[in-house]
C-alpha cells in the first residue's frame, strides 16, 4: 500500500472504523461493567471478546500472513492501534489482547520446527507469550548488561541467570529468553533460546509496579533446554530483532496517540457540561489552552509516527523516525493525560474514569521500548555522527588544503 497526501485509503478508514466501533460498543461495555479496582480483563471476559474478533477478522492483525495473521503493514498497523487503544486496559497490549497475542518478534526467523510448535498455535490459538531481556546488574545496554549464560551441553543448552521486567513470564506459555554464549564479544555474544514455561529451573516472581499490569522477575537455575529452541545461529539475538524495532516503537507512539485522542475528548465533553462560579468551564481560557495545545501536540505525533511507518514500509532505514515518533508522542501522551486530569479535576483521578489508568500506563511508556534518553540518544547520535561518541570531526578543506590540528 501507498500512501500520498493526507487522506486515508478508503480500505484502511473502513477498517479504522470498525475497530472503533468495535472498542467503543465491545471492549469498553465489558470494562465499564467491572468493579473499578480491577486490575485487567477477566479470563472469561477475555475469552468472550476473543472469540467476537476473530470471527470478524480482527485476529493478530500485525503477524505476517504466512504464519496466520492479518499481514498489516507498519503504517496501517499505526492506524490501527490508534483506534484499539481507546479504552480502559490498552497497556501493554492494545485491545487488551482482545484482539489476539502475536509472538515474539524474533520467532519469525525461526527453524520450521519452532514456527509449528510455537509461531503458528500463538497466532491461532492464542498463546501468551513473554520476551526476557533486562536484567537486574543492568538498564538500557544490553551488550554489557546481560549476564544470564546458555552453556552448550552436547543436545542441549543449559541456562543460568537472572532476568527481570519479563512482562507475562508468570502466565505465557513459552518465551524467548536472551542469554551469553560467548563471554568474550558484545552483542555478537548474545542468543535467544524459546524456554516453554514450567522448564525445571526455571521460576517465577511477580514485581508490582506503577501500572495495574504487573511485571516479571525470572530466574533459571541449570535450566535445561533442547538446542533446538536456539533461534537462529548463536550469537544472532539481536540481529534477528531489528527488523522489527521500528513496528515495536511505532506501536507504543501510536498507542499514546490514541490514548491521548480519547482523554482530550473526555477533557472537552467534561468542560462542555461542568459550571463553577456560574460559568462553563469550557468558557475559560485556563480550560481552553491546555485542550487547543493538546490538539495540536496530538497532530504532531501521529503525523510523526505516520511519517515513520510510511517510510519503514517504502524498504528505507526508518530507526531514527521511529525512535523520534516514539519518544515524542510517548511524552505527549503523558502530557495530555495530565492536562485532562487537570480539567476534571477530582473526577480525573477517580478509579470510575480511565485517565488514572491511562497517566501510569503513559509513565511506564517512557521507559519500556527504549526509555526516552536512549532515543534522544539515537536521535543526537544521527544528528552528531562520531562526535555524539566523542570523535573529532575531520578539519574541512580550505581552498583544497585541509589544516593540521593545532597541538593541545
């Protein structure tokens, strides 16, 4: 698909407008229904809403179509999970997986045999799955922070290590861990393995964080998998990923695009109904500047991580776009979803409405997929070229004679 203009392909607004329809009538009725201190969908529940999107074809539609999915593109991806986000439990899967859990990333390139054990049954069944990486002696460099090892052991990998923030690891069915089979070399030392849950060794403990959906720490012990469940060659973890960093970090910008749309929305219905001292709240300029520059920071960021997606499904080089989109419109959300709170006041950080929700889940979004001072990192390092790493740029040409560095 093309895209040129400003005007969506009639195929894609159609599409975008269903999956609204179907968050606003399905997904919300389902969450207003529950108790406001709970925390996610219920398995039931889940389970109901599943079933209503597959059969409208609205199943793992970021997956390719060869494993089973929808084979949506990266910028109709953004489109869509715009429009899925709307709703109370949209982090950190948009739809709260009502619309299916694709697997992880790296699985694409795995053997046959791992794409019909694991790849296909995820998409068509929907397996929750979870992706291990962050450790406790690091943050943000995996290169030298990841100290988990996967020793080779005749027909199989033994794994040893600790892992946290694994989101899901205490309820997917398998994951994808990454781990050291080389403790001399950087990223080139690192493998991915698929661990299935309940491998002896391994185990699991639930770390309680900002967001309502709590996160993972994981811990093998002389792990012992197959050395089939090696993705790839060894020392291609990360390699094999990053194909789909710009999807990943397009997904969270377009994520707090939709989410801050839906809480501008309830800041402008609020003020439109609400008097103090006689008068509309949307009469008042401390009301209207925070929703006309919300507006305006909204149209930013989804014509940035448009521009990111587009350019990603044109076969160009588009990590510096996305890491733009994702940190702009990540720090907009969070933006937006303050100022709304702001106008509602009391109401906004009641449990009966959504913003709360969505304020912790934005603040968690400035930290996952790469926390905000990695992209702006990236983004400098583009810009800057060696410099950003401490490199002097070369003394340029002066009537074609270049000058020598002066002496310190």
């Amino acid at each position: 698909m093309t895209f040129s203009g400003f005007d969506l392909p009639d195929e894609l607004q159609m599409l975008s407008d269903v999956i609204a329809d179907f968050v606003r009538d399905e997904i919300v009725t389902a969450e207003s229904a529950l108790d406001p201190a709970v925390r996610d969908l219920p398995a039931d529940v889940l389970a109901g809403l599943q079933a209503k999107a597959k059969e409208l074809g609205f199943w793992c539609l970021d997956a390719p179509r060869e494993f089973g999915g929808g084979g949506l593109s990266a910028f109709e991806m953004a489109v869509i999970w715009e429009q899925a986000t709307k709703h109370r439990f949209s982090f950190p899967h948009p739809g709260a997986g009502v619309f299916g859990f694709s697997p992880p990333v790296v699985m694409y390139r795995g053997s046959p045999q791992q794409i019909e054990e694991y790849v296909r049954p995820t998409i068509d069944e929907g397996w929750l799955s979870f992706t291990a990486i962050s450790e406790p002696s690091g943050g943000s460099d995996p290169a030298r922070s990841i100290r988990t090892t996967a020793r080779r052991s005749g027909d199989t990998y033994i794994l040893n290590g600790r892992k946290m923030w694994a989101t899901n690891a205490d309820h997917g069915r398998y994951g994808v861990v990454y781990a050291r089979t080389d403790s001399a070399a950087g990223r080139s030392g690192i493998s991915a393995f698929v661990v299935d849950a309940g491998t002896p060794g391994m185990s699991t403990t639930s770390v309680p964080v900002l967001r309502n959906h709590w996160t993972t720490e994981l811990t093998l012990e002389d792990c012992e998998i197959p050395a089939a469940n090696l993705i790839g060659e060894e020392g291609q973890g990360f390699a094999l990923v990053q194909e789909w960093l710009v999807r990943g970090r397009l997904a969270y910008a377009a994520q707090a695009v939709g989410v801050a749309t839906e809480s501008v929305r309830l800041a402008i219905e609020w003020a439109q109904q609400r008097e103090t001292f006689g008068e509309l709240l949307a009469a008042r300029q401390g009301v209207q500047f925070p929703i006309a520059d919300s507006l305006v920071e909204i149209e930013a960021a989804r014509l940035l991580t448009w521009r990111a997606a587009w350019a990603h499904d044109q076969g160009r080089d588009a990590r510096t776009e996305a890491s733009v989109a994702k940190l702009y419109g990540t720090e907009m959300g969070f933006r937006v979803v303050d100022r709304a709170i702001q106008i509602l006041g009391g109401m906004g950080v009641s449990k009966d409405m959504p913003l709360e929700h969505w304020f912790r889940d934005l603040r968690v979004a400035r930290i996952v997929e790469g926390a905000s001072e990695i992209h702006r990192y990236l983004i400098a390092r583009e810009a800057l070229g060696g410099a950003a790493l401490g490199q002097r740029a070369a003394a340029p040409a002066v009537d074609g004679v270049v000058p020598r560095a002066t002496p310190a």
